[in-house]
C-alpha cells in the first residue's frame, strides 16, 4: 500500500526582513513558486528542481520537493528564505539543481539571545551552552563575562584556556572575583596581561598569596570602574598605580586597610572617584587621623562615602566643617559612619545644612546626639530615605514623630539600642512609616 502524503501551506517570508518581522508578515509569490515538494522532515540532504512551468499551488509535498520559478533570482530569493526561517544550509548547483540541508530545531537568534539574557547564574548558563551550537554560540561569551573559580582544578584549566583559546577569550572578561585560596602571584602575573578590558575586580580575604603582583595589575586593566580589595597583603604602592593608570575609577572599596597618608590618596585623584568604602585597622593617632581626612576631603566627587572601625576621633573628623574645602563632598548622598561617639549636636547639624543632598544616613554608637540633631535633619534633609541610628540613650518619641512628619521621602528607619525608643519602633518600613505620619499606629502604649 502506497505512502499517504501530508500537505502543509507554506507561508513565504521577506528575506530583507528581520526576523521578528518575518514571522508576522507573508511574502508574495505570484510571480514564480509552484508545487513545492519536500521528502521526510529531518536534517538529511534535500534535492530541489525549479522549472517554468506555472502554477498557482503553494502546497508542500513531504515525498518530492520541486520548485517552479520564473527565474534563477527568484529561486535565489526563495533559498534565502528558507536558509533564514529554518538555518538550512544551502548549495546551488549549475544545473539548476539545489541541495539544502534543513536544521528545523534553530531558533531565530533574538529568541535564543532574550533566553540567554534571564540566566544570572554561571551554572544556569552552563547548562544552556550545551542545549546547541546556537546556544553556545550567544552563552559562552557570557560565561566568560564573570568566570568564577572556585577550586585549584578549576584554576589551572582556567589560566590554560586564556592563554591558549583562539580567538583569545580573556578579552571578553569584564569581572573577576578572586575568592580561590590558590590564588599565587605566579597565576595573577600569568592572567593580567589578559584582562585588558577588565571593569570590576574583587580580591578577597582568603586570597592570601597575591602580593606584589597586584602592583602591575592597574597597566594592563586601565578600563577599571569598580575595585574592591582585602588590603592586608597589599602595599600602598598599588594605589598609586590606580591612580597612574585607572581614569575610569568610580568605585573603591578597601578592607582592612591600614593608615593612608595625604601623598598616597593624592594620587587616586586622577580617578573620577564616586564611592569610597573604607574598613580600617585602628589608627590612634590623631596626627595620621588629621593627615589621612586632609587627603579625603579633596574627593570632591563622592557621593558615597562608607567608613568603619574607626576610633572616635576619625568619625569626628569626618563631620567636622575644618576642611580647607567648605563643604567637602558636596555631592554627598550616602554616608556610614561607625564610630560616633565624639560627634556632637552641633557637628552634625552643621554637616547636615551643608549635605542637603544626603539620602541615607548611617551612624553608629552616636550617643551624644540628641532631638536637636533629629530636628535639623528633619529641616535640612528633604530627600532623606533611610537614617540608622544606634547606641543612644537620649533621642525620644517627640524627636521621632518630628522627623517622620517632615522627611516625606522616608522610607527605612531603624533604631537600635536606642533606650528611650520603645521596642516596636526598633525598624520601621515605609508601610510602618505612614501609618505613623497618618496617626494610624501610637508610638508608645501608655
């Protein structure tokens, strides 16, 4: 018993369409196409025979394939179509004969790019990278964007596949997290002549061998925007050489970073700095205090400035209005001070009427501030969204309630070891802060 035959309308695209545009419009062939008819649909080599002959048929037949045109261009069109809509390879041979060979399971390529676009993680794309050719093809350039490494076997195949890889894939990387314990000056001097155009750099704490290396780092990686070092193995040299060599630098964030001298922050004003994130060592003396806050005070760009395990004395300095630039960081809209317990009334209000622009406040261990300091931020700081405030025994309700009412943009306040503040406002929401502003909650059960 002879074969049934099924017939399906093919629906012809424009091939100087994109493809989104191809699959939401139809192609007009009056002109040319006759009776197609195509064998088994698999990836096997398909034989096409074209001829004058006309016709008004547009049916496909899945035991022959020919094709009926006017002419050799329009046959031309008609294979660009199909290699656009299905990826066929496709031969024309001299005789008028074509040879195609159909890959259906391609997708149109914006298709496999947004899918690829909503995989975050390494492992998700990994695993999408293996779907095909195609994805691959638009998956491992974002494998390689922010490789993580995360054990020694996966360090080695890692340093060999950017010294070895053609066309060189250490140019496709934009970020490294160097959180691997193997990490040696040896394989840091091995991969930074490959991270040319580098971005984002984060060396952390349990990188314990990289140490002189690091130095050369900034000459090969001038694209720089973003660092963020574990500074205790690292020489103050090095940020000279950020500020040498990174124009590009808008975000620094230094851990456990010793005394920084004025001479060795001058340097990183050639960088077009934004956010400062400074985790000190204990620095007593007042003398290194004064001189490393002359240094800061001309950042003139910040408008993130983050400070921790400072003594006393340093959190003052930070709002002191002494500086030989009046008012320092103007642009400021973050500050994170740990260290408060010098810092008075009048310090902090002087610093808020010169900050209006300031949106998050944090102060930690800040004591000596009272309501005044909660009145004058409630009328300097329109734009204020979240304050933190803790160790303090003298701010009240009545401090409270004013600067709910008059920071409108408030969205996040918390309170903590805060005496004379009742429990349940320790943290308050921006749902809890309306209910407040609105009467809705009391703030204290009498």
């Amino acid at each position: 018993m002879g074969r049934s035959k099924r017939q399906v309308k093919l629906k012809l695209m424009n091939p100087t369409a994109t493809t989104s545009e191809q699959l939401d419009s139809h192609y007009d062939i009056k002109d040319g196409l006759t009776n197609l008819d195509i064998g088994n649909h698999d990836r096997t080599e398909k034989e096409i025979i074209y001829s004058n002959h006309e016709s008004n048929s547009t049916d496909i037949n899945y035991n022959n394939f020919q094709l009926n045109f006017a002419d050799k261009n329009h046959l031309k069109r008609y294979a660009r179509d199909i290699t656009d809509y299905t990826a066929t390879e496709i031969e024309i041979k001299h005789n008028g004969v074509i040879v195609l060979t159909p890959h259906f399971r391609q997708f149109p390529s914006e298709l496999v790019t947004l899918i690829v676009s909503h995989c975050l993680e390494q492992r998700d794309l990994w695993a999408l990278s293996l779907v095909s050719k195609q994805f691959y093809t638009i998956a491992n350039p974002l494998l390689w964007c922010a490789p993580k490494i995360q054990h020694s076997v996966a360090l080695d195949k890692f340093l060999y596949s950017v010294a070895t890889f053609q066309p060189p894939m250490g140019f496709i990387i934009r970020k490294m997290n160097f959180s691997c314990p193997q990490w040696n000056d040896v394989h840091f001097s091995l991969l930074i002549p490959h991270l040319r155009h580098l971005e984002e750099l984060n060396i952390n704490g349990s990188v314990l061998n990289v140490k002189e290396s690091f130095r050369h780092l900034p000459r090969h990686c001038p694209n720089l925007t973003s660092v963020d070092l574990e500074c205790s193995t690292i020489s103050s040299a090095a940020y000279t050489e950020l500020g040498l060599h990174c124009h590009h630098l808008c975000q620094l964030t230094l851990r456990f970073v010793p005394y920084l001298s004025s001479d060795s922050l001058k340097f990183l004003l050639n960088c077009p700095l934004q956010k400062l994130t400074f985790i000190f060592n204990y620095c007593h003396e007042q003398k290194k205090c004064e001189d490393m806050m002359r240094g800061l005070w001309q950042f003139t760009l910040l408008t993130h400035l983050v400070m921790k395990n400072m003594n006393a004395l340093h959190g003052r300095l930070v709002m002191q209005q002494n500086s030989e630039i009046h008012p320092p960081w103007p642009r400021l809209s973050l500050l994170h001070i740990d260290s408060c317990d010098k810092i008075t009334d009048s310090d902090l209000t002087s610093f808020a009427n010169s900050h209006p622009h300031l949106m998050e406040l944090r102060l930690g261990r800040a004591d000596l501030i009272t309501d005044s300091s909660l009145f004058a931020i409630a009328s300097a700081l329109p734009c204020l969204t979240t304050l933190y405030l803790n160790c303090n025994t003298t701010i009240s309700e009545n401090g409270i309630l004013k600067l709910i009412e008059k920071c409108l943009q408030l969205t996040s306040l918390t309170l903590m070891h805060c005496t004379r503040i009742p429990w349940k406002v320790t943290q308050l929401d921006h749902e809890a802060i309306e209910s407040y502003r609105n009467g809705g909650i009391p703030m204290i059960n009498h």
